[in-house]
C-alpha cells in the first residue's frame, strides 16, 4: 500500500490534487481539507464468485419488525444483511420508531445511541413501555462500535445516529463528509460479510434532504422518511428507494405519549370529517405505492389585496397548482387572476399523484362560487387543453372510495364508469364542472 496527499470538500466530498480556496463542485468556500489516498501498487487477488443458483437461499430470509405497517413498507420485513436508512425532521419521531422496533421485533438488538446516555434512553424505552431487553451502547467511536458488534453479533443493530459517529482513521470533524463516508463503508462491509442487518437514523438539512454525501443514499439499500407536522398526530414512512421492494410505499403512524402506533386504514383518518357541507371541499383517492388512500382537498379563494394575486397550498405541488388555475381561467372563463387561492390537503399528507388534479378543480371552482358540492369523490388528471385524462390503478381507487359510501364519484371515461349508477363518467373539466355545479 502507498499513500498520496489528497485535498478533499467537506461539503459535497469532491477530491482535489492540490488546495484551492473554493470548491468548484459545490461552490464553497474553505472547505478543502488535507487527507491521504490509499492505493493498492501490488496485484490483488481475483474475487470469490458462484452461480446466482447456488446461493443459500436461507441468509436472504426476512426479519419481522413486529410492526406489520413498517414490514410492508419495506417489502416484506428487513433483509438480512441489508442497509436501511431513516431520515427525519428533528422531533418528528425517528428514535421512539427505532426504539419500538427493538422492542417489538423479537430479535437480537443492538441500540447504539451517539446522542443519549443509557440513562436517558432507558427513560424514553420506558415512556413507550418497552421490555427494555435491548443490548445498548452509548458510543460515538466507530472502531469501538465494530468490535461490539463483532463480539455480540446481532441481528439488528440501529445507530442513532450516523452523523455522530466518528473514527481517527479519517479527517474532519463527527458528520463531516469524510467521516460520515468512511463509517459507512465500514458499517456497510460488516453489514454484507455478517449479514447483521443495519437501521441507521440519518439528519436531514433545512431543505429536508439526508445530510451528508450523496453518496450515503446509494450505499444503502432502502431509504425512508419520517413526515408529518411536528406538533400534529399523524406520522407518514415513505420510501424512496428500496432495493428489495416497491419504493413509494406509504405507512401512517399515530403518535401520542406512549409513542407510534399504526394506522391500519389511513383513509378512515383523511376523510372522517368531509361531508361537503361547505364550499371548496371534495375528496380524492391518491395511489402510495400500491395503496389507495382516500384524501380530502380544501380550496379556499378571497379578493386579493394586492395587484398580485397570492398562490399557498400545503401538501401540494405549488407549481402544479399554477397550471391548474391557468386551465380553469382558459378553459372554463372562471377570472382568477384577482383572487388568491390556498389549497390545504388535511392531514398533513404530501401528495404528488396528478390524479388529485380533478378534484382540487372542482374545489377551486367550488369556492368562487360559494357552493358546495357534496359528498363526492373525483379523481381524474386533467390535460392542459382541459381533458380530463386517465389515470392508472382506476379500480383500486374505486373499490376504496366504494367503501365510505360516496355519493358520487367522478371519474375519467371508462368501462368501469357504466357498470353503476354512482360513477359519473366526464371526459372535460367542464362537463365535471356542469354535473357537480
């Protein structure tokens, strides 16, 4: 082995042969620090392989969590060996998740806290009425923290949380690029040669991405986040990649003193207080993953006070928003552009499907004229030329709202729209407009 003197970017991890005050990748300042790059001079020796066939198929076996709402996010249940990170705003809940899962799972645990002593993590295992027969640690050291695992060797080992940890073998100050890098690698080859399955709690940044390198997202095999208003109830797990299932999956949570529990219906919890008793509020049906959850939308438009009009949504894509208030001033002639309008998707839930593009039409339009619509459902994306197309999962979505006894559901043209009287088939967001007002 021989070592080179690199300069490396304590913000974006980018490698430099020299020093420079600014980092050309990221465009900070002062951030390249010296470190060595270790290279190999002699020939390495040629990597073990097999037949996909012959691999024991007993070490790829799940894990249950004990939590069914986090097992079917994940696919399934933990893969042995894998690499789960859980990102989060701060309070939102990351550690009592973690914490349950020690306690609930049934297997063998190791609690490694970087952030509490055992005192205060016996105190919060408490609060949520654990069995406390968890293996715990409280260790910043990462050296130190492999030999514990190697002489314990458990099944589950979270870490809470990888900013914290910190190793003399690499440069930078805990949660610095280099460091959080460099105890990845680590955790991630004791990981695959042990098959001890990791779940790792990550720091998020104002912005709401994982703090560190971006490179700490592609080496672990799933990615999930924590959401939901710090001071509201409800609790959203998404993932975002999952190497060994369907990424998009959703789970609701709850919280309250005694810590998380799942949500087994979430549409019963969007939508128990919609009845369109007022104008601007209408329900739809989003697809999270391969799960329909019926969401209500609220729209509100007033006169503005100003000679810009104002656009807010909370839950929604602004942008989105934008367009779809183009199309209903083009296409229906409804004169928006002296009206501020808020759009708010109750819960706290964040959607993306453009499936909900129907429904918050119908809401806008429902509050400029003051009338309400009723106890209906729609569901459709709309077309710039103001079509209202279709969108996939359409049966899922249906057979959902089917069971909360909605008046009507309005939907794009299909088969499925003639077979009852219920569903009310449109093909423009006119026609929608003509039949609900």
């Amino acid at each position: 082995m021989k070592s080179k003197i690199i300069f490396r970017c304590e913000s974006c991890g980018a490698q430099y042969p020299r020093w420079q005050g600014k980092c050309t990748q990221c465009g900070a300042w002062d951030t390249l620090a010296e470190t060595k790059d270790f290279s190999t001079v002699s020939k390495a020796a040629a990597a073990q392989f097999q037949l996909l066939a012959d691999v024991d198929n007993k070490k790829t076996a799940r894990l249950p969590s004990g939590i069914s709402e986090f097992d079917e996010v994940l696919g399934g249940g933990i893969v042995a060996g894998s690499l789960i990170l859980l990102g989060g705003d701060p309070g939102i809940g990351k550690s009592t998740l973690a914490l349950e899962i020690a306690e609930k799972s049934g297997l063998k645990v190791l609690y490694v806290s970087g952030e509490e002593s055992l005192h205060q993590l016996k105190i919060r295992a408490s609060r949520i009425a654990s069995s406390e027969n968890i293996f715990a640690a409280s260790e910043t050291g990462l050296e130190a923290i492999i030999a514990a695992i190697s002489s314990l060797e458990p099944q589950l080992v979270i870490l809470d949380s990888i900013q914290t940890i910190y190793s003399e073998s690499a440069s930078g100050v805990a949660g610095s690029v280099a460091q959080v890098s460099y105890a990845m690698q680590n955790i991630m080859h004791l990981a695959k040669g042990k098959h001890i399955s990791f779940l790792i709690i990550g720091h998020v940044t104002k912005e709401g991405y994982l703090a560190g390198p971006k490179t700490l997202e592609h080496m672990v095999d799933t990615v999930l986040y924590l959401e939901g208003e710090r001071f509201a109830a409800l609790r959203i797990l998404r993932s975002v990649k999952n190497r060994f299932g369907a990424s998009n999956e959703v789970a609701v949570f709850e919280m309250n003193s005694k810590g998380l529990f799942a949500v087994k219906n979430p549409s019963e919890i969007f939508i128990q207080e919609t009845g369109g008793k007022s104008s601007g509020n209408i329900a739809t049906a989003v697809m999270e993953g391969s799960r329909p959850i019926l969401l209500e939308i609220q729209a509100l438009t007033s006169k503005t006070g100003f000679g810009y009009p104002k656009r807010t949504v909370s839950g929604y894509d602004l942008n989105r928003l934008q367009l779809i208030a183009a199309i209903i001033g083009k296409r229906l002639g409804v004169n928006l552009s002296d009206q501020d309008i808020y759009v708010n998707v109750v819960g706290g839930m964040k959607i993306s499907d453009p499936a909900a593009d129907l429904a918050v039409a119908l809401a806008i339009i429902s509050s400029v004229k003051d009338k309400a619509l009723g106890n209906i459902l729609a569901i459709g994306e709309l077309g710039l030329s103001g079509e209202v197309r279709m969108v996939a999962n359409l049966e899922k979505r249906v057979r959902e709202a089917a069971k909360f006894g909605f008046e009507k559901i309005v939907l794009p043209g299909s088969k499925i729209a003639a077979e009852k009287e219920d569903l009310l088939k449109v093909k423009t967001l006119k026609d929608a407009a003509r039949l609900m007002l």
